[in-house]
C-alpha cells in the first residue's frame, strides 16, 4: 500500500479492513449460492432464471475481485479460506435445499436485500473518510439495486404465470 494511499483514508483502516473483508466473504458466498442455484434450478421459467441467476454469479465475483483489490490497497489481506468466510460473512450462506424456482428466487432474493443494508451502512461509514472506497461500494450497491429488481421482476412474471394455468 501506498504510504499517501493510506493516509487519504480518514477513519481506524484495520476497522475498514474488517468490513471490506465481511463484504468480500459475503461476495463469494453469495457467487456459490447463484452459481449453484442456476444449476438445481427446478419448475416453470427454469432456464430464464439460471440465466439470470449465472449472469448474477459472474458480477458478485467480480464484486469480490474489487473488494480484493481494495483490501490489498490498504495493506489487508483478503480472507483466504471459505471456512474464514462463513466465520465473517454478514449475509450468512442458505444452502438451496429446495430447487423450487420460487424458493431460489426467494432465498436470492433476500440475499440481495443483505448486501443492500450492508452496503448502505458501508457507504454511510466510508463517505467524506475514503474517497477510493466509497466510490468501490457505490458501483458494488448499484448492482445489488439491480439484482434485487431483477429477481423480484422473474418472481412476479412466475407469479402471474402460475395464476393463469
């Protein structure tokens, strides 16, 4: 890290680097949960949400790599083991037991709505301390807006499919 690059950030850094590695826990696990519900995915509209649920997949790792870029910035580490991960995740990891699509989209769902709270309050705590951070997260919540609409849109379409039958 760079001495300047540290000196920007305003706030207890070891305290930053806590949560951008809950977050970065949360990211991978969240990767896993898409990734592997896109492929138990079972029931109507199946294939338009594995699709959804894989393009998901694809943004929370990349979610991860820039919440690993920024730890390393700051002189951190990121968390190097699933079991660190399911030790400091915030959103926790639900296992998708049940391959329901409306049961995969529900447990997405709530995902989604997780890393909406846990980034808001991050946003909130690293806005006027670190710039680099911040503008991090508010890319990183953006994209959590996104997916959470995206999945409440695929739950309604299934939904009024399902009244129609």
């Amino acid at each position: 890290m760079g001495t300047k690059g540290r000196q920007i950030v305003g706030m207890d850094v070891d305290e930053l680097l806590r949560l951008l590695n809950q977050a970065f826990a949360d990211e991978w696990l969240a990767y896993y949960q898409y990734w592997l519900g896109a492929k138990i995915v079972k029931g109507p509209m199946k294939d338009a949400v594995a699709s959804e649920l894989l393009l998901h997949a694809t943004e929370e790792l990349a979610h991860a790599d820039m919440l690993a870029l920024r730890i390393i910035q700051l002189g951190g580490t990121p968390l190097i083991s699933p079991e660190e991960w399911l030790k400091h995740t915030h959103c926790g990891y639900e296992a998708p037991t049940d391959a329901f699509v409306k049961e995969i989209l529900a447990q997405n769902i709530k995902g989604e709505q997780c890393a909406i709270d846990v980034y808001q309050r991050l946003l909130g705590l690293v806005k006027d301390k670190d710039p680099v951070t911040y503008n991090i997260v508010l890319t990183i919540l953006q994209q959590e807006v996104e997916h959470e609409e995206d999945l409440q849109s695929l739950d309604e379409d299934l939904d009024s499919m399902m009244m129609r039958k």
